[in-house]
C-alpha cells in the first residue's frame, strides 16, 4: 500500500467522525480538536545489524487526544506504516477507548519495518531503539503504549526494561501487553478475541442461534484470529476459513481449530496444511486467496488482519450478512454505506476488538497497585465491560435506526465531547 493510500486512511478516518457526528450530542469546538492528533512525532531509530553495517530505521508515535485519560495504543512493525497509517490508528483508540469507557485517550505508533527479515538480537535493538527515541513522549500517564501488528510480549518486556533504564526506576505502567513474569496482566494474550466471542455471544442470544449451523470464515491467523477461532470453535460455531499473510485454506466442514494453531505456531505459516507431516495429512482442505476468503459465502466474517481489507472494489461480492471486525479499520467508509444499505450488520472495530485495550488498562491498574489479579477476575471483568457497551451500542443503534459503527461512534463521541466539555467550550465562556 502506498504512502497516499495511508494518508487517505486519516481522512477516511475523519469521515466516520463527520458522520457519526450528525446524530451525536457533541460540542463543535470538541469535533474541531479531534480532527487532528495532539501531537505527533517521528524518530529515526539507528540500529546496528548483525553484520556490522548500519541501518537507519524510520518511527511515528501519535497522541490523538488524551481528554479522557493518557493516550494508549499499540506499536505496529510492519513495512507500510506510514504517518497516516499510524494518525488514523491513533484516532481509532481514542474512539475504542471511550466506546467501552476506560479511561484513556488514543495513541498509536509504528516503525518501517519487516520484522521477519531481523535476527532476534537485531528486533532487540530496534525495539530499545525506539524507546530511546521516544522515551521523553511516553509514559504511564501521558501515552502507554502496547502490542499491535507484528509485535509481541517479548517486544514489550524489552520496551518496558529500556525505558526503566532511562528513568532509572522500574516502570512496568509505561507500556502493556509485557510477559506476566515482568508484570503482564494474566488474560491479555487471547483479550482481543476474547472479547471478540463475547460480542458474538450477545448476537447469539439476540437471534436464537444453535452454534453448529453457523459458519465463520477468519481472515487473519495472527493473535485475534487463533483466539476467536479457539473460543468460538469450543462452542461448536463451524470455522470453514482461515488466511494468513501468505494464503488461506477452506474447508465446508470447519476445522479442527487446536491442530490449525498447533500447526502455525510450528511451522508459522497455515499453508503448511500442504506438507507432509503428521498432522498435514489430516487436515483435508482447498486453497483459497485472501480475497476468496472474503467473499466466501458464510454466517460471520472476521476480518482480523489490517485495514482497508473490504472496499468499494470488493464490497459487492461480500456474502456475510454479519461482519465483526477484530483488525482495525478493515473497511473502508465507501464499503460501509454498501454494507448498511444492504443490511450487513457490522459489528465495528472499536467495539469488537476493544477487549485487548481493556485488559491493558487491567495490566496497567495492577501495575500501579502492585496487585495482581487472576485469569478468573480478569475475564468477570472484561466481560461486563464488552456486553454493556456491546447492548448501549445496540440500543442506540435501533433507537436511531443507523448502524452499528454510526452508534458507536455517537456513544464514544458523546463520552469525549462531555469530557472536553467539562473544561468549558464557548458556550461556557461567551455567557460568562
Ligand atoms: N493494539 C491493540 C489495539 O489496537 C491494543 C492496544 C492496547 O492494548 O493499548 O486495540
């Protein structure tokens, strides 16, 4: 994707904003401060590599707003991170976090990498690289940062350690989604798509399905992906596709879901399915694109890659009648208004996969009380958490007769408008 293509993401981002702001009780000045972030920085990150030589990478950080809590969001290593990319992702977390109501603004931040082309001490020093970098814009309550696309438990363990460094104090409240032995939360690994499976849980009910007649195609193996395809799998729904980066297999009968995770974390790729092993010969299945996946036709879609996945090239093949969206900003706002004339129901990102942030506001709570919970309490915590907001949303969806993404977004302006409010807006100060 290029470099304009991200730029557009923002505005295509800002888009949603104008729309859902049509329907929401929100201050024009408080619309006004969100249309760009706060403040937005990029850093170069030397690193030296494994054979001597130097490369200079490329990094962003965006704080979109903060007026509800400090800026949180995750850290992308993926080669077309891009200053728009990385601003529209920002965006997202601000509405994400005021959809489910944890107090946190939005930030995002990314580097130009691929990380599959570095040796693990070369991700180290990359990773430390760009806390250097950034260590003066981040903190536990400013901007805290966490996983995204491409990074990991271990990147954060480093990230938190560096950072520590710097401030010559542990500071395990600067950054989430660490490994539990350095202060992770217990229930952040499978958040995303655990939160994910709740939402459809309450779809569940609402429409009386029996679970075994219902067929979901995944598009995305990665964190989100395995964990929904496990939880939802376990219930008996039937995961007719899955896809990866490099491809995806299809098969009418569902998959057996444990071997598919066992068999890409062994051989981190799901074409494997095509070898010779052991557990390859039992899994009978066809061959299928991305873009098939996608258009396939089943109950649930689970777009859980990255953005711009749906778009008005695609739209008019989608067959789902229900998308619930665990990647961030997978279709685009000309997709949408297809998708809602249509009758798609789309469960929209900032609802469907806020679960991650939700147990990283988890982490950083207990990070602060120096208190730790159990799995058990986390997931009596998230799940109320994600049906409230998921019932709110539908009510104001029916209520206003918009869709799902528009409702969500009047939810989380209406949260960020009161709290930009409270300072006072014109309104307060021309009475005055
Ligand atoms: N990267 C995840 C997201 O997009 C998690 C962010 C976080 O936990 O702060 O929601």
């Amino acid at each position: 994707m290029s470099h304009n293509d991200h730029v557009s993401l923002f505005d295509d981002a800002l888009r949603r904003l104008d729309k859902a702001a049509t329907h929401a009780t929100i201050d024009a000045e408080s619309l006004a401060r969100l249309r760009s972030p706060k403040a937005f920085i990029e850093v170069s990150i030397p690193v030296r590599m494994d054979d001597g030589t130097l490369r200079v990478f490329t990094g962003y950080r965006s704080r979109h707003d903060d007026s509800r809590g400090p800026a949180k969001g995750g850290i992308r290593f993926h080669p077309s991170v891009s200053p728009g990319e990385v601003k529209a992702l920002a965006f997202w977390m601000t509405c994400k976090c005021a959809c489910v109501g944890i107090p946190f603004g939005g930030g995002k931040g990314g580097v130009i990498v691929n990380p599959q082309e570095l040796s693990r001490l070369e991700l180290e020093r990359l990773s430390r690289g760009y806390i250097r970098q950034v260590a003066d814009f981040i903190g536990p309550d400013t901007d805290v940062p966490a996983p995204d696309v491409y990074t990991n438990a271990t990147i954060m363990g480093w990230m938190m350690d560096e950072y520590s460094k710097i401030h010559r104090r542990r500071t395990p409240a600067v950054i989430t989604g660490k490994p539990i032995a350095l202060g992770g939360s217990l229930g952040r690994g499978d958040a995303t798509g655990r939160g994910a499976y709740y939402c459809i849980k309450e779809l569940e009910k609402k429409r009386g399905w029996n679970p075994t007649e219902v067929s979901v195609a995944i598009q995305g193996f990665g964190n989100a992906g395995q964990h929904v395809a496990r939880l939802l799998h376990a219930d008996g729904y039937k995961v007719v596709a899955a896809s990866d980066s490099r491809g995806g297999i299809y098969s009418p009968d569902g998959f057996d879901i444990p071997s598919l995770i066992q068999m890409k974390l062994d051989s981190r790729r799901l074409e494997a399915v095509y070898c010779h092993g052991t557990v390859c010969e039992t899994i009978d299945a066809k061959k299928i694109t991305n873009e098939e996946l996608l258009e396939l036709d089943v109950d649930l879609l689970l777009p859980a890659a990255l953005e711009n996945q749906i778009t008005k090239d695609n739209v008019d093949n989608i067959k789902a009648p229900i998308i619930v969206e665990l990647a961030n900003g997978p279709t685009t706002s000309e997709a949408d208004e297809v998708l809602s004339k249509r009758g798609t129901m789309v469960v929209p990102d900032i609802l469907a996969n806020a679960g991650g942030v939700t147990v990283s506001y988890f982490e950083w709570v207990q990070n602060r009380a120096g208190y730790y919970w159990t799995v058990e309490e986390v997931h009596q915590k998230l799940r109320p958490i994600m049906v409230s907001a998921f019932n709110a949303i539908y009510a104001v969806m029916e209520d206003k007769k918009v869709d799902m993404r528009t409702a969500a977004y009047v939810v989380a302006l209406e949260r960020i408008g009161e709290a930009i409010a409270a300072q006072g807006t014109a309104d307060f100060f021309v009475k005055s």
